[in-house]
C-alpha cells in the first residue's frame, strides 16, 4: 500500500479546528469553511483525517491534556511577555470575571416579549 503523500500537521488540523469554531461551526465537518478559501487557510485536513486525529487525542486523554495546558501556558507568556504593558496581567493581578447567565432577547421597550412568546401566547389583553 503506497503511503499517502499528503501529510497534516496535528497543531494545523487543531488550529483549523478552532477557526471553524470561531467562524461559528458546530462540528468537525465544518473546517470545510476553511477548506474553501485555500489562498487564505492554506491546506485544510479532510474530514477523515481531522476525525481521526480527534480519535487518537480522546485515546491519550491524560498526557494530551497535559500537553495542551503545557503549551497554552508557554504561548500565554509568550504573548504577554510580547505585550509588555498592555499584558492582561501588566498590573500584577488578572481578574477573570465569569457571568453565568444567559440573555436569549433584550427590549428597551415596556413588557417586550420575544416573537416565539408572542406566537404561543394568543393576545388578550390581560399581561402575561
């Protein structure tokens, strides 16, 4: 069996992956956004492949893990050490402000309601 001459870097495939997210897909198959802009993504994995690869990392959970947080940390103070100043942690402190709630319609206007809402709820008069 002849060797495939195509060869895909893990960190591209993952890159890839994550710009597909950042572009809005929902699901491996969706780095077929990237693959349609090659003059500005370069080459992009087959699905196949990126399944693949995403396989074989759930198989070494732990150590892929490990070497993930590894390398985020190193790139993180990389790039804050690049940033000097301007660095997220310049102030000695990093404050990370997590809101848990989620706003699905906001309306300036007095007892707005989404449309769906309005939909289920025939109009009577009386609030809802």
């Amino acid at each position: 069996m002849a060797a495939s001459a195509a060869v895909h870097d893990p960190g591209k495939i993952l890159l890839d992956v994550a710009l597909a997210v950042a572009l809005g897909g929902d699901c491996l198959a969706n780095v077929a956004l990237l693959r349609a802009e090659p003059a500005v993504f370069g080459p992009v994995a087959s699905d196949p492949t990126v399944s693949r690869l995403v396989g074989r990392l759930a198989s070494g959970c732990k150590r892929v893990l490990a070497a993930l947080r590894i390398a985020r940390a190193e790139v993180r103070e990389h790039v804050w050490r690049l940033a000097g100043d301007a660095a997220p942690d310049a102030c000695g402190q990093l404050i990370v402000d997590i809101d848990g709630v989620l706003v699905l319609a906001h309306s300036e206007k007095q007892d707005a309601r989404c449309r769906a809402c309005r939909a289920r709820r025939p109009a009577t008069g009386v609030p809802g």
